[in-house]
C-alpha cells in the first residue's frame, strides 16, 4: 500500500539523495508527492526542477489511469449473455452485462451453479472462453457437456466447445487473487474470455471473515476490486455465488459476508426455492423439481424488485410457466 | 559522461517556472466560475459554490452513484467549457447512463457528447492510486483552473483493504483517511472547485461513526445521507452555509424522496424544510 522511494523509481533519487529524504521524514512516493517542490529543495540535495522531474515520473507510473469519456463511448459493444431463460435473462436487460460484476445469492441447493452452468454453457455456445474458479468441487463439467448436447451438438462439437473452458479448484483467496491477476496480466492468453465464475466466493471468504487484523475483510475487498477490474479491462461478466444468512434473530435474510460485500457488485439476483412439494395447479414439466424466483436486489443500469419464476431441467434452466398456463382439469 | 550531465539525460522535460505563480496563472485562478448551483437546485435549496464540499452517504443499493452522476451532468451542461473530474474508485459509473443524463439537460445528442468529452474519468484500483491522483490533480489545478466540478465515487471502496494493509492499529488508517480529507478540502479550496463524494455506511445501523473522520466532517458543508424506504429513497440534506463570522450558524435540515428512472433521478415531494 505504501509505495517507498527507491532508486529504480527515477535515476535523480540516488542513495544520498533518498538518505537525505528518509532523515526528512519522507519514505515513500505519497509523502514525496504531497510535498510542496519548494519544500523538498530544502529536503534534500535536488535542484527544484530536477524535484518538478521526479514528480512527473512518479505521477506517471503511480497516479490512475486517465480515460475520456468519449473513449468509453466509442467502445464497441458486448451483447449481454443470455442463459436460455427469457425471463431470467430479463431481469439484467437481456443477460449478463459485460464488464460489471453480477452476484447470485441464495441458500443452498436454490439453482446458484445450475445458473452458473446455464451461462457458462450459452458463453461456450457463443464462441467465447469460460473460466470457472470452483470452491465447492459443486461445478460439473459433465452437466456443462450435457447442456451443450440438449442444445443438438454432437460428441465431437462438445468436447470441443468444452477445450474453452478452463476449470479451476481455488482453495483459498489467496489462490483466486492470484488467478484473477495471471487472467488481467496475461489477457492475450485468455483472449475470448466472456465469463469468470466463481463459485463460491462465500465458502472461500466466510472463515476468513472472524480473523484477526481485519485480513477476511481485507482480501474481500482486494477481490472485489481485482474482480471488477478484470471484468472491465477484459470486457467480460464476473459471475459469483454467494450464501445468504440471518441479518438479526427473528429478521430477515441477507447477503452473506457483510457490509463489506454488500457495496461491491454491479448487480444482485436473490434465489428462493417454493418449499412445497405437492404439485401445484400449475402445468410444469416432468422432473422438473420446485418452482424458484430470481429476484434483482441490486443493480446500477435495470429496476430493482423485478423477478422471474424459472425451473431447474434437464435441459438447463428453463421458464416456469406462468399463472395462464393452467393443466386442463381431469374429468 | 560527467554527473551535472547525467543528471541532465536524466531529467524529463519539465516545466521551468520558477516559484510561484505567473500571471496567467493568477488570472486563471482568480477569474469568475460558471454558476454550477442553478441546475443542481433540486439537490439543496442553496446551491454549492465553489469550496463547497458535498458528500452523499447511504447503504449499498442507495442511489449515491447515481445522484452523483447527475451532480456530473449538471456541472458539464451549465457551461461549455467547465471541465469535470471523475475518480472511480467503484467502477459503478457508466458512460451510456452519463450520456443519457446529458441529454436531458442539453438540447441535442451532438452537444451531450461534446459535453461528455469535458469529462476527464480517474479510474484507481487502490487507495494510494487514487491519493497519487488527487496530488496530481493539485498540481495541475494550479495551472489550470478549468476544472469546475470534482467527483469522486467513493472514498470508501478500499477502506477495508487499507485496514488491514495498515496493521491492526486503527490510528494509521485513520491518518490515512485524515489525510485523503485534507487533499479533497486543499482541492476544494486551492482549486475553486466543487467536491462530490459518495460513501458506502460502513457500520450497522445509526452509530455516527464513519472512517473519514471528525475533521472530514466538519469540513463537509452539505451532507447528504440517503435511506431506501417503501420502493424510493429518502434524502436528508443537512447543510452549513459559508460565513465569514467566526461562530458557525446551526446547520440547516431539508427531507426529501426521490425515485431513479430511466430518465434520471426524479424528485418526489419535500418531507421537510426547517429553513
């Protein structure tokens, strides 16, 4: 975080020039940065303008990136990934939105990584690259293959659509900070890259969370930011799954990982599952297992507490059918 | 090759005004600004002039980037060559919703892009980044004086990073922020400019405490603190006006709802005026 002089930073901070500075009480490129030039003459052995060049240096390699607006605009624009579910796909404008960080939260076994699977498969149908950073070994490749059959490509079309996605166990946040930073260091490698999920970001977060030295919270945030950075250098969608839990005894649920979290994502789709299972008036497929909700909590671009009913089938995630969609009573 | 000459390759090109200032630098800095506060009116009833620093504080999900945003549009529309600057340190600001605000205020879609273009966007993945940015912003407002509006969304993004990057001692993050506040308050003032800047509530529920501190606090003179509530968001405006006597006047109250459409922000009906 605190950046100290060193020679390397400009060939003008010799070793004397930096001795004089550190008995001056200026160690690092903030403290240089933030002096007045006038001051620093009489802090060490520079001339004024050689102190104006050292400045410039380090405003360059250390200050943020400058970008016009314009430039932004001019960008050519990514189309939303859609998974196959209209309704789903509706709640984000048409899909997942390139270059924001999106977070699927919910309890367990609600449809989190069949959601995952639903993209990560319309991504690899696409053309483009999927990464997966698994936490929960829950990411299955071979229901990934079988998406891409239902949706009529051969053995031979799958498993080459299957050699772009590339599936990594991370075991700790260490690990996916590392991975996050080879993908935005070496982005020629993952060219095409279109989606990143991490599934869970919870199950590698939450027993950091109670640390000491605020570290849990801490690299929370240094992924959170690595995510979103990559997401907008790269031009892809993050994708995370997340837990919820009990905000208070006898409260509601909330997003896991706390206040810290809760600011980071572009957007956030809460999942609940239908708890009943008798069958219900409603027509619904064979199989198809109970009726969920996704409902969008969060989002900087589409209107907050729309929701879509969806299912969870053989083929993917599919439509629930809506209140019209009646099964014809039995005579 | 001698060390006066190595020195000499080894020096950039560089500005070689002596100190202080010349005198295109004092006309600039002393020149009249754009009144920035005749389209931010819906925002406080007392427009902000430049020195004013505003900040706007809420939960996640609150609407503070995009009320900042259209502090953004505002500034860039009220005058054709006022520049504005954005530090992001959330990446939740979007061009295409920027454009889109401007072109409410402007009356082509020619002259919102021109207007867009006025913006210079600061994009810092760290706090240190971010505080470089600023210093170098500092400088350059120093010659410079165009810049009429400063955004920066939000100063609280890397808190928890710096926390625990800066040891389990809280007192050198609170140095750290004390010092993020004391450049946004030299900006603000050595800059003739406006400051806007969102922060995320760190803490549960109404604590009153907040990582930038006692002194960042009183050098805000108008806090903006949203709440969401039944489907919109509540703004409560607690303002200080700028006075020359030495006993501040008591802050003034102003409640107000509002609603975030496709259009923009929408304001709803005053809640409650205490001026």
């Amino acid at each position: 975080m605190h950046q100290y002089l060193k020679n390397k930073e400009c060939p003008l901070l010799s070793e004397d020039v930096l001795a004089e500075l550190k008995n001056n009480g200026i160690k690092t490129v903030l403290a240089f940065l933030s002096r007045d030039s006038e001051a620093l003459i009489h802090a060490c052995s520079l001339t004024y303008q050689e102190v104006v060049s050292v400045k410039k240096v380090l405003f360059a390699k250390y200050s943020a990136l400058p970008c016009s607006a314009t430039d932004l605009l001019d960008q050519p624009s990514v189309a939303p990934l859609a998974s196959g579910c209209d309704r789903v796909d509706g709640l984000l404008g048409g899909g997942l939105p390139a270059g924001d960080l999106v977070e699927l939260c919910g309890p367990s076994a609600v449809g989190k990584t069949q959601l995952c699977l639903a993209w990560a498969a319309a991504a690899l149908l696409a053309g483009a690259r999927v990464l997966v950073a698994d936490a929960k070994c829950e990411f299955s490749v071979a229901r990934c293959r079988r998406l891409l059959r239902r949706r009529g490509r051969s053995a031979q079309e799958c498993d080459r659509l299957l050699e772009r996605l590339q599936y990594a166990q991370v075991f700790s946040m260490q690990e996916l900070l590392a991975l996050l930073e080879a993908v935005r260091s070496r982005r020629r490698l993952h060219a095409g890259l279109r989606l990143l999920v991490v599934d869970s970001l919870a199950a590698l977060a939450a027993p950091l969370l109670a640390s000491p030295g605020f570290i849990g919270f801490g690299l929370l945030t240094d992924v959170g930011t690595t995510l979103k950075s990559v997401a907008a250098e790269c031009r892809l969608t993050a994708l995370v799954t997340n837990d919820l839990v009990q905000s208070e005894p006898g409260g509601g649920e909330r997003p896991a990982l706390g206040l810290a979290w809760l600011h980071v994502p572009h957007h956030r789709l809460l999942l609940s599952r239908e708890t009943s299972t008798a069958p219900g008036p409603l027509a619904q497929p064979p199989r198809a297992g109970p009726r969920r909700t996704a409902t969008l909590a969060k989002s900087i671009s589409a209107p907050c507490g729309t929701s879509a009913d969806f299912l969870v089938t053989g083929a993917g995630v599919e439509e629930a059918p809506t209140a019209q969609k009646r099964s014809a009573p039995e005579d | 090759m001698t060390s006066r000459a190595c020195r000499q390759v080894a020096m950039l090109a560089c500005d070689s005004s002596p100190c202080g200032e010349s005198g295109r630098q004092l006309l600039a800095r002393l020149a009249p600004r754009p009144d920035l506060g005749s389209v931010l009116t819906e925002l406080c009833p007392h427009h902000p002039v430049p020195g004013d620093i505003v900040e706007i504080s809420g939960p996640g999900g609150s609407g503070k980037t995009q009320l900042l945003m259209e502090c953004v549009a505002a500034a860039l529309s009220c005058d054709s060559t006022s520049a504005v600057v954005l530090l992001d340190t959330d990446r939740h600001v979007r061009m295409p919703r920027l454009l889109q605000l401007l072109q409410r205020h402007l009356p082509s879609a020619a002259a919102a892009r021109s207007a867009a273009s006025r913006l210079e966007l600061l994009t810092a993945t760290s706090s240190q980044q971010a505080r470089v940015a600023l210093e170098a912003l500092l400088a350059r407002l120093e010659e410079h004086a165009g810049v009429l509006l400063l955004a920066v969304d939000s100063l609280s993004a890397f808190y928890w990073s710096d926390r625990h990057a800066l040891g389990r001692v809280g007192e050198r993050a609170d140095a750290w922020y004390r010092q993020l506040g004391q450049q946004l308050v030299r900006l603000a003032g050595r800059g003739r400019l406006v400051v806007v800047a969102t922060r995320h509530s760190l803490s549960a529920g109404a604590t009153g405490w907040h990582h930038m501190g006692a002194e960042w606090s009183a050098a805000v003179t108008r806090s903006v603190c949203l709440r969401p509530q039944q489907g919109a968001v509540e703004a409560t405006l607690r303002m200080v006006a700028r006075t020359e006597v030495a006993a501040p006047p008591p802050p003034s109250l102003w409640k107000r709802r509002f609603v975030i459409t496709d259009e923009g922000v929408r304001w709803l009906e005053v809640l409650a005026d205490n001026e």
